[in-house]
C-alpha cells in the first residue's frame, strides 16, 4: 500500500514535465491550456470516481498515456466535422460562463451565501479556469470550514497540477488546513499517502512519519475509521523493511543489526500500540500480528489486547445506534458524549466531540458544550484556542459562542490588537436579535476594563476604554436601532456600566452624573428601580446633597412604585434629615402620593364604566337573541298548527289515542322536539308518529335525523378521556360523520367508538368524540390536527374535562424565539403552499412551511417557514425581506411570537367616595332613604350564574313580573308594625 501510495503520489510530479517552457504569449497560453487539460483530467477521474469503485492506477496511467493519441483523434475530427457537437459545446460553454457571472454578483453582494460559493467552484471546474477556481476556493475557505467533500476535491486537484517541490509544499499547506476544519480520517490517509511521495527529498522520512503520528494522535482512536491510518502507518514501515533486506549484504553484522532490528521494533511497536486501542475488526490484526511477528506475543500485549476487546463491548451499543440511526445523530451523539464524560478519557471525550461536530456543525449547544469542556478540563491554548475558532466560523450568528472565545483568548494571554480584531469581526457576524449587540459589547468593555490600572489617574488604557464606551452607545443608537428599530439596551445597560466605572473606579462622580442624566432622559425616568440604583451609587460616592435631589426627582417622577420612593425618601429625612428637610420632604410625597391616588381612582372609574358598558352591550345583545328566538319559535308553532290541520283533514288512519303523545309535544315545543319525544316512547308508535305528523325534511337532516334516532344517547365516560380525542371545526354540512372519520382516525389505531354531537333536530353540530383502544393511539391521533377536512381545518385536541380543569389550553406551536423559523405576513391570499416553499427552497432546506388559516380553512396571508438551521434562516431573512410577490411586498422576520397574555376578566374596582360628597359633617340621620325594604329586596338584580349581575333588561325578562300597587298598598306596607 504504501508502495502504491508513493507511486501514484510521485506520478503526476512527471507528466507536466513535458510541457516546453513558457517563451512570450504563445507559450503562455500553451501553458494555460496544459493546466485546463490537467484540470478536466481531475473532474473526469472524479467523475469516474462517482460510476464506480473499479478505477485504479493502471487505469489512471492508460488515460495518460492515451492521452495525445486522443487529442489528435479529437482535434482531426473536429477540422473534419465541425457541426452540431461544436454548436452545442459552445452553447453549453456559455450559458455556463452567464451562470458563472450571476453567481459572482450574487457573491459581492452576499459573500456569506454557502451555497452560491459551492455552484460557483462547480462551474469554474468545469471550465477549467485553474486561478478563478483557486481563488473562489480560498475565498469561501476564509468564510467557511470547508466539508471533507470540498477539501478532497480541491487537494486532488493541486495534486494532479503539482510540478515541483514548491508546488508540493503548496499541497502540504492545503492539508494543513483542512485537517485543522473538521476530524476527517479519509483527508488524514490522503495526507499521509501522498507524504510518502516526497520520501526521496530531504527529510522526507521524518515527514512521512510526523504525519501519520499526528494522523493517529487525532482519529487512530476513531472506531471505525481509525483502523485504515493504522494499516496505512505499518505498511509504510513494512515496507521499508522489505526494502533493507537487499542491502543486508553490503553491511556489517553490527549496521545491519542496528538498522534493521530498529526497523523491525517500529512495526512491532506498531502492532502492540494498535491492539491496545478498542477498534472494529481486532481479531483480524491480531491474528495478523500472530502470522507476522517470529516470537511469541509478550504477555502485557496479550493482556492490554484483552483490556482492549472488553472496553469494545462497551463502545459497541453506541456504535451500532449512531450506525443504525440517519444523519445527523445528535440524540445518538448526545448520549455517547455523556458516557464518554462518565468514562473521562480526554482523548476520547474529544474525539466524540468532534465526530459529533462534523455531522452537526450548525449546532451551538454543542461546540458551547465542547469548549466548556476544554476551557474547564484540559486548559491547554492550541487546542482551546482553535476549537473557539472554528465555532465562530461554523455559527458566526450566535453571540455566546462570540462572547465565550472573546474571555477564552483574553484567560490564555492572547495579544490586543488580535483580541480587537476579532471583537470587530463579530460585530459584522450579522447577529439575529439587538440584545445579542448589547451582549458582545459587555464583553468586550469588561476585557477592556481589566486591562486598566486604575491607581494612574491617566493611562492610555483608561481613554481607550472610554473612548469604547462612546462608540459602544452610538453603535447601538444608529447601526442597531437602523436595522433592528430598537437599540436593544432600553434600560441603558452600557451606560450604567460606564457611570460605575467612573464613579468607583476613577472618583470621577460628575461623568457619572451626567451619564445618568443621561439614562432618564431616555424613558427610565418613571421607573423606581432606575431612581434607586442611581440614589445607590450617589450613597456610595457622592454626597447627602445628590442623594437628597435624586430622591426628590424621583419622588414627582417615578409611576410604578411611587409609595416606595417616598418611603426611602422619608427613610433617608428621618436619619440625616434637618426638621426643615422632613418638612419638605412629608410636603412633596403627601402631594405626589394624593396625586397618584387620584389618578387610580379616576383609572378606576373609568375602568369600571367600560366594564358597565360592556355588560350593557352583552345584556343588549342577549336580549336581541332572546327575541329573535322567541319570534323564531312562534313562526314555527304557527306553522306546525297549519300543518297538522292540514294533515288531520287529509289523514285516513291511526289511532286517537297514539297521536296524543305527538300532538302534545308539538304543541309545547317544535318539530324538532317531537322526535326526541318519540324515542322515549315504544318504537312502532314513535316512528308512526314520525311518519305520519313531522313534515319531510331535507335530506341532509332525514339522514342525520334519522343517525340521530337510531344512535342511544351515551353520556361521557371521563375515564376514558386518556384514550379520548375531541374532534372540533368540521363543517356543519358533513354526512354520516362517523362514516367519513372512521378511515381517517384507523390509521392511528384501533378505533373503539367515534360520537358525532347532534342537535336536537338532527343537525351534526361541527365535532365529536373518538375513542381509541389503546393510549398511544390517541397521541397519535393529535397529529391530524389541523388536517384539511372537506375544506376546514379539523382541529384534534387532548379529552379534558374543562370544569376540572379550567385553565387547560392547546397549542401545538412554540410562543418563544425560534431562531430556525421565520415568520412571513402580507402574502397574497391566492399564494399557495407549494409556491412559497419554491421560493423559500432557494435560501436553504425548508424542512416545514405552513400556512395560517382561520377556522373555515380561508388564509390569512401569514405564513411560518422552518429552515433545517439557523444559518440557512438569517440568510433567508436577509434575501426575502421586502420581496414582491404578486404584487403585494411581504414582510419577513425571526419567529418571536409575543407573549400570549390569558384574559382576565377585570375586576370592577369602586372608587372610594370623598366624605365632602355627604356635606361638610358627613352623612346626617336625616339623610334617610324613604323606599321600603320590600321594594327595595324586589329590586335588585339577581345575581347571574356566571358572571356579573344582570342588567335591568334581563332582569324582566327573566324574573315574574311583580303585581302593581295601588296607593292604599303603599299605606298598608308604611303602616305595617
């Protein structure tokens, strides 16, 4: 192997050998042209890569070999035919060359578009534009990690172009970076390979073997992979061994004892290090290392191989979940890192780790977790250092990865103007919220501030650090609060900060007045808590003075806790205050806290009347309805007394007797009540009735009718309500609703029994009730909520008992910050499902795209797209914003719904009553009322069930009218003892 790895590493180094030298313009273009035909050699390798596994050297050798022969043979026939095949290589070539420059300005206005980047070195590929391709890879390797895809690709294309040793140092570097992205063994067998190429030049050895030494020190613990470095490394110093036997005769007993018995040990050490590692297929290297080695196995090699065999039986469950389960694995790479840490082997711990990251780079929670780790167990700056690194680079929008390598290089002795670069890098990382600005800016003014010696009263430090904090604010008042229209720090936060350093740390309370003047001018000013934090720092580094006029403005401007205010203020007066100063003091809080009272009641008041009104309207509207339904009624009676004269005149049998029953229902009630009376008799008679007296309906309501009939009425089991789902929002109009449900629901389960709800006159009222046979089917039945259902959305919600449990709510969707979704209104009404998520598709993956509709299925032009992370999501926020669709601009945004307030019914507050309102000495005994208490008991409104008490209007409608009294009763009631 290694013997193949260096020929194949070697060869590409001889066939650009035969390109003449460059002489004037001629000649560079022949050069140019060479490196093209090199480079489409590399995608066609690549290419056939793709077919199948059977390419291999020779055939690698055949193409090259043939390769003037096919050129001529290309070039003769294309002098000889120059038709259709031309025209299309042309058309191809430039419609690729218009795709190439849409991408390239796509880039300069975007240069964090992932996938642009990745099209746009595809293209140029293709072409076989070598400087373009280098240049767009080194580009989008300074904004992203490359994949181990994109660096492969990119290392055997320098590979197949590397003529001298400088181009191979090139190639050295390439993979210098690209085993520093992401653990990628199959880059870490490439590196090796192709070192074993440059073993002729000086220090070839030694490099080859660093190489592989770091290969295994970084993935020859990885469990699957890890194996092929191992045979690699053994087969290259095999190898050598091979290699010394020829020579064995040209040296010394002692030289040849030297050389090669130090040969021999390498390998040995190999085996030995090897079978004491946990890896898949163990045995097979063992029984190798049996067949190899000529002495027996020492017994510590058969002990640690052991050791190592029984810890694989540890390791494989894991193993075998993160086999069986589909990318990414985060659960199945969550539980293997927690039991790693159990274990806590560093090595392996960080080997998890980063086989973790390569599937789920885009996840913040885990590169915080991972360099909390280092930063708290192994410590070590290389290592601490990089991995912060590449967290930024893979999720730049996340401030706590930003905030966290910040402290990390400021703990590890990191140089300044490093520390200050990256702080500026961060700030252009396009965060998703205004706080997540706030944030980084603390950190950075807190670096800042520790790096100052405060015992000087001027240092260059001291004005850099001040001159931070004023960039800081105006940051936030015009970058921040342009794009976000918030600064983020309503509370003023940095500058708080600021007036502390300037008061305890540089004496200097005059800045930190004016900073918090500053604060209340900016609408903190009717907050106590903002007043006290200032009357702190006053206590603290001012004076009696200041204290004594922060309190006072506190005291006429505070709104939310005035009382407290005026208790700190008098707190203050009673312990250092002069008489006069409590004078003053008792004046300004008696006015401040009459005035405060007096707008709570006028609040009151006018809080009340609203209340007033609303219950008027709702007694107004009930009233309305009870006519309506009153009207209602009596039009119906008069038509069933019409149509029963007419049915008695045409009738020509039944009995007297049984028509009674239909005949009093109908009187009393309706039609519709007439069938429910009917059931409740024998059978034969109430369908006679039915028959006979009711009047056809539609058939609509015939069928439900007669569902109705011939369902008995089965009250509610609550406890079956755990295998119980509440079906609601079906359309009105739907027949036999068991029927069409039945298939819907059986897909979740075994259905036991579904209960549509009728009204009493055979109408299905809209939603029902389903029973399952087993539990999880009813959880599983939660998922159809919101399925579209004969053109309304079918909303499924958990069986609860709502007297039981009244504040139960059902919401499937999240009300918090959903960094991964985005939230679209103003689409147009006709926008469909399918046309927004092709729109959404062009931005990154859509993994769920829905649209809000109210509850007759009709859209609301609002729309909630799921992106697969929160990358893909900024991005998309950034390109679809105040895009067009049918002619209606939408508007997109981060998913951060509002807090969802649960209404409260307000409570009717009386205001208290001045006492001048009885006069100057209050209510007198004359005041008296003169109505009797029996009128006055009549009189009041009942008390409804639930709710307040009923208006006058409902008051008559649902009390018996008292009988009127003439003027002698009066007497009688007055008189009465």
């Amino acid at each position: 192997m290694a013997t193949a790895a260096a020929s194949s590493a070697s060869e590409p180094e001889v066939e650009p050998q035969a390109v003449p030298e460059a002489e004037g313009e001629e000649d560079d273009a022949k050069a140019a042209s060479v490196e093209r035909k090199v480079l489409s050699r590399a995608v066609a390798v690549d290419a056939a890569k793709a077919k199948g596994p059977g390419w291999d050297l020779q055939q690698q050798e055949g193409v090259s070999d043939s390769d003037g022969d096919e050129e001529d043979a290309m070039a003769s026939s294309a002098e000889s035919s120059p038709g259709e095949d031309e025209w299309e290589y042309d058309e191809e070539e430039e419609k690729n060359q218009l795709e190439i420059e849409r991408l390239e300005e796509q880039l300069s206005i975007n240069g964090f578009d992932y996938n642009c980047h990745v099209e746009l070195i595809r293209l140029l590929r293709l072409e076989g534009e070598l400087n373009k391709v280098r240049m767009a890879r080194q580009k989008m390797s300074e904004l992203f990690p490359l994949t181990e895809e994109l660096w492969l690709e990119w290392l055997h294309d320098e590979i197949s172009m590397a003529m001298d040793g400088l181009d191979r140092e090139h190639v050295y570097e390439l993979f210098e970076r690209a085993v520093k992205d992401y653990i990628c063994p199959n880059i870490w067998l490439e590196y090796g390979q192709y070192s074993v190429g440059g073993i002729g030049q000086k220090g070839g050895l030694e490099k080859v073997r660093s190489v592989f030494e770091r290969a295994l020190s970084s993935v020859g613990l990885h469990m699957t992979k890890g194996l092929a470095i191992w045979e690699a490394y053994r087969e290259f110093e095999s190898a050598i061994v091979e290699a010394a036997r020829p020579v064995a005769a040209f040296l010394s007993p002692s030289d040849w004892e030297q050389t090669f018995d130090s040969q021999l040990e390498k390998v040995h050490s190999l085996f030995r290090r090897q079978l004491a590692i946990p890896l898949y297929d163990m045995e097979a290297t063992f029984a190798e290392y049996e067949e190899w080695s000529e002495e027996p196995i020492p017994e510590s090699v058969l002990q640690n191989y052991q050791k190592a065999l029984e810890q694989l039986e540890k390791y494989k469950p894991f193993e075998e979940a993160l086999l069986q389960a589909e990318a990414p694995r985060l659960a199945e790479y969550q539980a293997y890192i927690d039991f790693e840490m159990k274990i806590g082997d560093p090595a392996r711990i960080q080997l998890i780790f980063e086989r973790a990251l390569v599937e789920n780079c885009l996840v913040p929670d885990l590169w915080i977790r991972y360099s909390r780790y280092l930063d708290r167990q192994l410590k070590v700056k290389d290592l601490v250092l990089s991995v912060h690194s590449r967290a930024v680079r893979n999720c730049p929008w996340t401030v706590a990865l930003w905030s966290r390598y910040l402290l990390a290089m400021e703990r590890h002795g990191v140089d300044h103007q490093v520390i200050s670069a990256t702080f500026e890098t961060a700030l252009s990382a396009g965060f998703i919220q205004a706080t997540d600005y706030v944030e980084i800016w603390q950190v950075y003014l807190d670096y800042l501030r520790r790096r100052v010696d405060f015992r000087q009263d001027s240092s260059k430090e001291l004005e850099e650090l001040r001159s931070m904090f004023t960039r800081a604010l105006e940051y936030l008042q015009q970058e921040v609060e342009e794009r976000f229209s918030e600064s983020g720090d309503p509370s003023c936060v940095i500058m708080q900060s600021w007036a502390r350093v300037e008061a305890r740390l540089c004496n200097n309370m005059q800045k930190a007045r004016e900073l918090w003047d500053s604060i209340m001018t900016r609408g903190n000013a009717k907050y106590a808590n903002m007043w006290l934090e200032y009357y702190n720092l006053e206590r603290a580094h001012g004076d009696t003075q200041h204290c004594r006029k922060a309190l006072h403005r506190a005291v006429q401007c505070t709104s939310d806790y005035p009382e407290h205010v005026c208790e700190v203020l008098l707190t203050m007066e009673r312990t250092e205050g002069t008489l006069e100063d409590w004078d003053v003091a008792v004046q300004k809080t008696e006015t401040r806290l009459a005035r405060v009272n007096e707008q709570r009641m006028k609040a009151a008041e006018k809080e009340a009347a609203l209340v007033q009104q609303e219950e008027e309207r709702a007694e107004q509207r009930k009233k309305v309805r009870a006519e309506k339904k009153a009207l209602k009624k009596k039009k119906k009676t008069r038509g069933a007394d019409k149509h029963k004269a007419d049915e008695e005149d045409e009738r020509e049998w039944g009995e007297e007797e049984e028509e009674q029953p239909c005949k009093r229902r109908r009187l009393e009630n309706s039609v519709a009540s007439a069938v429910a009376a009917a059931t409740q008799e024998d059978t034969e008679v109430a369908g006679r009735c039915v028959t006979i007296d009711v009047a056809p309906p539609s058939k609509q309501k015939e069928k439900a009718a007669s569902l109705k009939l011939d369902m008995p009425k089965v009250a509610h089991d609550s406890s079956k309500d755990s295998v119980t789902v509440f079906v609601s929002n079906l359309p009105y109009s739907m027949d036999e609703p068991e029927v069409k449900l039945r298939p819907l629901f059986e897909a979740c389960g075994e259905v036991v029994q579904i209960r549509p709800v009728f009204s009493n006159r055979g109408d299905f009222r809209g939603y029902c009730y389903v029973e399952f046979k087993e539990e999880k089917s009813a959880h599983q039945a939660l998922e159809l909520d919101r399925k579209n259902v004969e053109g309304r959305p079918m909303f499924v919600s958990p069986c609860v008992d709502k007297s039981k449990n009244p504040d139960f709510k059902v919401f499937r969707y999240s009300t918090t910050l959903e960094k991964h979704k985005l939230f679209i209104s103003g689409l147009p009404f006709s926008c469909t499902k399918e046309e927004l998520e092709d729109i959404c598709k062009a931005h990154g993956t859509v993994k769920d795209l829905r649209l809000v509709t109210n509850r007759a299925g009709k859209p609301k032009g609002l729309a909630y797209v799921e992106y697969e992370n929160e990358s893909q999501a900024s991005q998309a926020v950034m390109k679809m914003d105040g895009m067009t669709i049918k002619e209606n601009v939408i508007k997109v945004a981060i998913s951060n719904p509002p807090q969802r307030k649960v209404p409260e019914k307000p409570e009717v507050r009386i205001p208290m009553v001045p006492r001048q309102m009885y006069g100057a000495r209050g209510k007198g005994r004359t005041q008296l009322s003169l109505l009797p208490r029996a009128l006055q008991r009549h009189s009041a409104a009942p008390q409804a069930e639930n709710g307040p008490a009923l208006g006058p209007a409902a008051t008559t409608s649902m009390t018996p009218e008292a009988p009127k009294m003439s003027n002698a009763d009066f007497a009688k009631l007055l008189l009465r003892k």
